[in-house]
C-alpha cells in the first residue's frame, strides 16, 4: 500500500486520487497511503427501570437527559427507560443520583432532601392513582356539574321539574352532554384533570411518554366516557362497563384510558412544593 505507485486517499471525505497527487482538491488536506478503518457506529441500546419512582423524579431525571442531548424512550407503564448503549454509563450515574429514595431533584444540578410528608402518593408504579382517589374526584366532579346542570335549568325552565315541550328537553340534554364533554377535555388537556382531580392531586397523563395529553387524546377521552350519557339506561351501562375494568387493571385504566392511552398518576407533595 504504500509503495509510489499506490493511489492515495483523503482521510476526510475518503476520495481515491493518483500516486502523484499530494493534497485533496475538495477538502485542501494532504492525502495518505492508506485510510484508518472506521468503527462500526454503535446501534446497541441499554435500559434502566424507574418503576416506583416517584412522578418528581421521573420529571428531574427527564429533565437531566435532555440537558445532557442524550436521546431516551421512557415508558411509563412498564417504567423502563432505554437509551444508546454508548450513553449508558452517563445514564447509570444519573439513575444513581436522581433516584436516592431520601433526595429528590430541584431543578437540574441541586438536591433536596425529601421530607417525611413527601412520600409518594400512588397506589402502583410510577405513582399510578388508586381507585379511591379517582372515585373521590369523580364525586367532586359529579357535584360540580350537578350544580351547574341545576342552575342551567332552572334558567332555561323555571321551577319546573319536566319539561312541557319535549324537542326543548332533547335540546337541553344534548347542551348538558356537549358541555360536560367540553368540561372534561379542556381541563383534561390544558390542566392535566378536571376540578375533581385537581382537588385530589392527580393528572392524566400520556401513557408512554408521560407527558400531558395532546388536545386530541383529550378529546378521545372525553368522548368515550361522556357521549353515552345521552341514551338513558344504556348510556348508563355503558358507562358501568367503561369503569368496571379499571378496578381489576394494575394501573387502574378504564376503557377511556386506554382508548386515548392515558394513565392517571397521582402528584406527590413534593412535585408541588419543588
């Protein structure tokens, strides 16, 4: 290979030029006899688990990787992080620190020592919320639309208990639907939760990444558990059907859960004071 009659390289852009030919015309680099076999890049992946974590954490570590460009998936039902395995020494030291159980992360350089009242909240994994949280929101939630369902109809028909005309009742059952519906979404997808949940600390969340719901996903959400209280006993069953199963499901998910593929996780104490 290096004899004079061998063709030369640019080590940079890798061009073959002739023996007499000193330096690359593109790059102005000299050339060489030989190039350096470049590594096979590193496709491998590592993957660390944060089930348990408390939701503040989860967000500081979150917080860390982005600032460190290292690209991550974190699934937050499973609560398995994978990242490059070329970073994974990088990410081992940060899963070390971030998830301490007696420190949880202010921002992205301090720590703060947790304080008792900060235990976390949850009922399962990634501080999935426990059913007597959600039903207690659902309570919240079902007087406040209740009150407002009775004012808008005693604006609308007085004190009467009936409606004379029944297109006007149809019309008025059809308002109350769309208004809870857009009740639910909005503060679903621009707050994290309805009134109800607010009250008792727990977001809605996206399932995989947990991030807050896009406006769509809310919308979903919404519809699945709200259109059926249209159609009397049948919009009832269904709505039975819609929560029976979040009673028996490890991360408490009703059918309008995982139509959007939410999860509703409760805030620790220390998410809110951080």
């Amino acid at each position: 290979m290096g004899s004079d009659d061998t063709n030369k390289w640019c080590p940079n852009c890798r061009a073959e030029y002739r023996p007499y030919v000193a330096e690359c015309t593109d790059c102005l680099v000299p050339l060489v006899d030989e190039l350096i076999d470049e590594p096979e890049p590193d496709h491998s992946t590592a993957s660390f688990s944060v089930a348990g974590w408390p939701e503040s954490n989860i967000r500081s570590l979150r917080r860390l990787l982005d600032g460190s460009e290292i690209l991550f998936r974190l699934d937050v039902e499973s609560g398995e992080l994978t990242v490059p395995g070329s970073r994974a020494g990088a990410v081992e030291e940060l899963v070390v620190i971030v998830g301490t159980p007696d420190a949880v992360l202010v921002d992205d350089a301090d720590l703060r020592p947790e304080r008792d009242d900060e235990a976390e909240t949850s009922a399962g994994a990634l501080g999935v919320a426990d059913m007597a949280s959600r039903v207690i929101a659902a309570i919240v939630d079902g007087v406040i639309t209740g009150v407002a369902v009775t004012a808008a109809r005693f604006v609308v028909n007085g004190f009467e208990f009936t409606f004379a005309d029944r297109r006007r009742e149809a019309t008025f059952v059809i308002a109350v639907t769309g208004a809870t519906f857009a009740y639910e979404a909005l503060m679903t997808w621009r707050l994290g939760g309805t009134l109800g949940k607010i009250a008792l600390r727990l977001t809605v969340c996206d399932r995989s990444s947990g991030d807050q719901l896009t406006g769509r996903a809310a919308a979903l959400r919404a519809i699945v558990k709200h259109v059926a209280g249209i159609s009397g006993l049948l919009g009832a069953a269904f709505q039975l059907v819609d929560c029976v199963p979040a009673f028996f499901d490890d991360r408490r998910r009703a059918l309008h859960d995982r139509a959007a593929s939410s999860l509703v996780v409760a805030r620790p104490l220390a998410a809110e004071n951080s």
